[in-house]
C-alpha cells in the first residue's frame, strides 16, 4: 500500500522533503524519480545514492519512464523552449500521472511538494494544503515546507548527511539552463548536447537569448565568459543575454510546468 507519495529529481528539496518524511515517521512512502533520460553528467550516481538512502528509511523508491528527452526532441524536429516548454509534459507531467494511476488507482496517497513561498511571487500564495490537488489526480496534496526559508530546507539537508548543492538539481540537461548552471556541464554533457543538436539540426539554446551563441560550441564559450564579454562570430540583431539568476528559485514548486509534481530541477 502506497500512503504517501514524492516526486523526487534528487536535488536539494527533494532530500529535504524525504528527510522530513523520515522525521515525520511516515509510512508506506513511495519517493518517485522521473528519468528523462537526459541527466547531467554524474547525476545517475546520486539518483543511486539517494534510492538507496530511502530504503534505509524504509521508503521504496520508484522510477517513471518516458520516451525520452533526445528521442522526443527527434520526434518534434526541434528542441522545447520556455515559451514552449511541451518537455514538462511529456517527460514529467504524464509519465507521473501514469504512475499515480497504475499505484494509486483509488487516488487515496497523499502527494507531498516541496514548494516554498520565498522561491518566486507565483509562489507567494502557495497553499499549505489542498484537499484535492488537479496537478495529483484529485488526491491531497500537502507543501510542509510553503512557510519556510532555504535555511530550514538546508538544515534538513544537512541532518539527511548531504551536501546543500550550489544549484538546482541536474536530472536533466535542463532548457531553461542559465550560464551558472551550464558552468557546471562537464565536457560528456556538452558532448550530448551537441550529438543531440546535430541529430535534431538545430540549436538547443536560442542564440538571441545568449549574445548571439550559436549551437554547443559557442553557448559553452558564452557560459565560461564573464556577463557581457562574449563576442558571437556573427551578430544576431536583438541579442540579449540571460540573467544568471538560480534556476533553482525559478524552476521548482508550483504548478503547471515541469515542476508540477515537484520533480522538476528540485
Ligand atoms: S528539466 Fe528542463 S529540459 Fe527537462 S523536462 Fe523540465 S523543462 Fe524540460
């Protein structure tokens, strides 16, 4: 039986969340991972560390599947986009609906999100709780840490025995990446990107939103410059560069994107 559910992307809200379930004594926890097949170089050793912690709390881990980041890119002959960002729903949203319904059919689990109100205004008026969360099938949803600071999140973290990471989680070789987070990209992951690019024939980051970057190569070049020093071979009318705020406080919590079911960078 599954009393309550989490889905997990393994990052900093996730561990929080697992360690609080833990000190909440919660039972017959399912802590669910959706694998995008499109993980950072690395990551797949700590979703490996992180399963196995949950087992030693006596949770079971599960994971979704999907077609795939690179296969669906192939498929659509082009890359997702913020405006446009159809990745969220067929990599995060349905596969965890499927999950919920194939082990949850009777929609009794309680979901829990780790959505805090400080990460964003879209955020600022996120509910402790829902009766019936639509983002969870109609199942109640609870967010325990709506009211709380990245310190209390931290803490958890740390009592878990994990390290607080610089950033938001890198389950996936996210779109939406700012220059800090493709900082972290090692040359595997650049590799990807562009084997995924030549594949797809076009460019995974716009390059009017990165100083006229153009294709793998040159983002890398624009990630590793400091804010406003790269110069693209050709200039893009309009070019703007991105701001380098955390993904982190962009991208988890509520609704309607990737993070629907707090899976998403979280
Ligand atoms: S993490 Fe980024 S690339 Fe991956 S599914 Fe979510 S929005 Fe798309």
């Amino acid at each position: 039986m599954i009393r309550f559910v989490i889905f997990v992307s393994y990052g900093n809200d996730s561990v929080a969340l697992i360690q609080w379930a833990h000190e909440q004594q919660l039972e017959d926890v399912a802590v669910v991972f959706t694998d995008t097949q499109w993980m950072a170089d690395g990551w797949a050793e700590r979703v490996d560390r992180c399963e196995e912690w949950t087992r030693t709390l006596g949770f079971t881990p599960y994971r979704t599947t999907s077609i795939g980041f690179r296969q669906l890119a192939r498929d659509r002959k082009g890359f997702p986009t913020q405006q446009f960002q159809w990745c969220s729903l067929v990599l995060k949203i349905e596969p965890g609906q499927r999950w919920l319904a194939e082990h949850d059919p009777d929609c009794r689990a309680v979901c829990l999100v780790g959505v805090r109100r400080e990460e964003s205004q879209d955020r600022s008026d996120f509910p402790e709780w829902l009766v019936k969360s639509m983002n969870h099938g109609g199942r109640v949803m609870l967010a325990p840490f709506a009211t709380w600071t990245a310190d209390q999140r931290n803490a958890l973290i740390v009592k878990a025995g994990f390290e607080v990471l610089p950033g938001r989680s890198r389950e996936c070789r996210c779109i939406n990446s700012n220059r800090k987070d493709m900082r972290r990209f090692t040359d595997n992951d650049w590799a990807a990107i562009k084997e995924a690019e030549a594949e797809v024939g076009r460019n995974m980051f716009r390059p009017h939103r990165h100083m006229g970057a153009s294709g793998a190569d040159e983002v890398r070049k624009w990630a590793l410059s400091e804010r406003g020093k790269y110069q693209a071979p050709t200039i893009v009318p309009n070019a703007v560069e991105l701001e380098d705020a955390p993904r982190e406080e962009e991208l988890t919590g509520a609704g309607g994107k990737c993070d629907t079911f707090g899976g998403c960078g979280t």
